[in-house]
C-alpha cells in the first residue's frame, strides 16, 4: 500500500507543477525571455559575419518545458520575401 500512496503522492505533485507552467504569467514571462534570447542570439550570429538567424520560436509548456528555436540561412529568407512578392506582382524598384 506504501507504493501506491508514494505513486499517488507524486502524481499529485507532477499536477501541481503542470498548472504552475500554465499559469498565464509564467507563459507572459516565458514568451517575453524567448524573444530576448532570439535577439541576443541573432545579434551574436550577425557581429560573427554567420548567414543563420533565429527566425522562429516554439515554446513547449510540458513538464520539463521546452523552448525550441527555427534557424534559416539569412539568404534563404530574403529568397522567400522575393518569391513571395514575385508571386503577389510586386516589384522592388
């Protein structure tokens, strides 16, 4: 019976801890420390001379959260801008 309330005792905890990171401030904080990164990052990669930027962010409220980054070539997101406007008719004159 020891083993079932010790089970039950850290199911409880896991839940606890799960509404914790889903609390809208810690989401708020959360998004907000995943931007700060991306800029930093961004700029570290641009001072380097490096063609990848951080061009997108995931977040992951789970238990551990996750923050997961999208890299592209910097040349690679300037070809999607042009294509994009090629496709839309605009021209860049």
């Amino acid at each position: 019976m020891a083993l079932f309330d010790k089970a039950k005792e850290l199911s409880g905890k896991v839940m606890d801890k799960t509404m914790q990171f889903s609390s809208d401030e810690l989401i708020a904080d959360t998004i907000i420390m995943s931007m700060k990164k991306q800029e930093k990052v961004n700029a570290i990669l641009k001072q380097r001379g490096s063609n990848y930027r951080i061009t997108g962010v995931d977040l992951e409220m789970g238990v551990p959260p996750k923050m997961i980054f999208a890299v592209r070539r910097v040349a690679e997101e300037s070809q999607d801008f042009e294509k994009r406007d090629d496709e839309k008719g605009v021209t860049t004159e």
